[in-house]
C-alpha cells in the first residue's frame, strides 16, 4: 500500500471512528432510536456521506455495538485475570459489569442484543471468550483434584458456562431495566457472586470436589492446600 492509500485509509478510519463516536454519544443522552441524520449532524457530515463509510444501516448498528461492547470487555476482562480467590476473581468481573450497565443503562441496552446473523456477533464473540476462561479453569481444577470426570460431563461444562454467563446477564439485563437501583450495585454484585458459586459448587460436589472459595487461587492451582 503506498502513501496516498494509507492516508486514505486513515482518512476514512478516522471518519468511521467519528460517526460511530457520535451515535455513541446520542446513544447515551437521547436514547437508542437515534435516527441516522441525527448522528450526521452530530459527526458534522451529511446522511450521503455516513452511507459511503457504512452500507447500509445494520452495518453502522453492528459498528456501534461492537465500539460499546470493546468498552465492557475492557472492564471486564482485566477483573477476569486469575489473581485472588475464586470469590474475589467472580466479584470483580460481576461487579465489573454490574457498574458499567449502571453508569451507561442506554448503551448497555445496546449491547446486549446479538443482530448478527446465525449469533455471530460481536456480543456472541465476547460471550465466547468469557465462557472459554471459565470452562478452562473449571477442567483445570478436575484435572488437579485428580477427579476422574466423564468426557460426556467435560463436554456438559460448555452448555452448563452458557447457562450461568446467561443467568449474570440476565439478572443484570432486569435490574438496569427496573431502574429503581434496589439492591444497589454492592449488594447485587454479592448476591450475584453467590449464586455464580452455588452453581459451580453443584458441579464440582457432584464428583466429590469441594473448593475454598477464600483460598488464593495460585494455591489452589500449584495444588497447595494453603
């Protein structure tokens, strides 16, 4: 690519970034039906020009959700590192969530719809990732207990991550839409937590596996029993 195509591409980049930046930002203090002269107006180009950047408007919708969703995964993946108890990593990544949807209701409501085709999506993709770093600690912890777990039960992990990434979601999807904040964010995040543990502690009891939620997860996984 020579010079004149990469300030070209930058160019257009740039003007991307600017439509998808304004949407954004009428998103949040207008509300989600954001008609697209609008959010010309608002990246100071005319409807021609948002359309020369995006086909049609599912494209700009999927741009702008995948602009919203890079935000949340930006909080939420760093409070998913392994570091702390199983209890503090699952705090941190529920209360993550819990208090971006709550300063950003209107984006949240955004976000949380899958208008790809077939759930290709960016959303379905950050789900993917999210269940992939559960399901690998949960088959770690059987492999390291020395349990021996069906392989018909190892592949039953993937649907049962779903459901729980689907209960988090769900649970927090209901009380940024009730909009009276009771339980305030605290609070719903520990009981949120509580719930997440109870369901991984249904799985992992069933093979006789009973997991300190308070020991440091370092020395769960190095197998010292602290």
């Amino acid at each position: 690519m020579d010079g004149r195509a990469v300030r070209w591409k930058r160019h257009n980049d740039d003007r991307r970034k600017r439509i998808v930046d304004a949407a954004i930002g009428l998103i949040e203090t207008e509300g989600v039906n954001v008609s697209l002269q609008a959010i010309g107006q608002a990246a100071g180009l005319s409807r021609s020009v948002v359309y020369r950047h995006f086909a049609d408007r599912r494209e700009l919708d999927l741009a702008i959700q995948a602009d919203i969703l890079d935000g949340l995964w930006a909080k939420l993946f760093p409070a998913m590192e392994l570091t702390g108890s199983i209890r503090q990593i699952i705090s941190r990544t529920v209360g993550a969530y819990v208090n971006w949807a709550l300063e950003h209701p209107l984006l949240h409501q955004v976000a949380d719809v899958d208008t790809a085709p077939n759930g290709s999506g960016p959303l379905q993709q950050g789900l993917d990732r999210i269940a992939e770093r559960i399901k690998e600690l949960i088959l770690t912890a059987f492999e390291l207990s020395g349990v021996e777990v069906s392989e018909v039960d190892k592949k039953a992990v993937d649907p049962l991550i779903y459901g729980l990434i689907g209960m988090v979601f769900g649970a927090v999807r209901r009380w940024v839409h009730l909009g009276e904040r009771i339980p305030d964010a605290e609070h719903l995040t520990s009981v949120v937590t509580e719930a997440v543990l109870a369901m991984i502690d249904t799985r992992t009891t069933a093979y006789g596996l009973v997991i300190d939620h308070d020991q440091p997860l370092e020395e769960f996984l190095s197998g010292d029993p602290a």
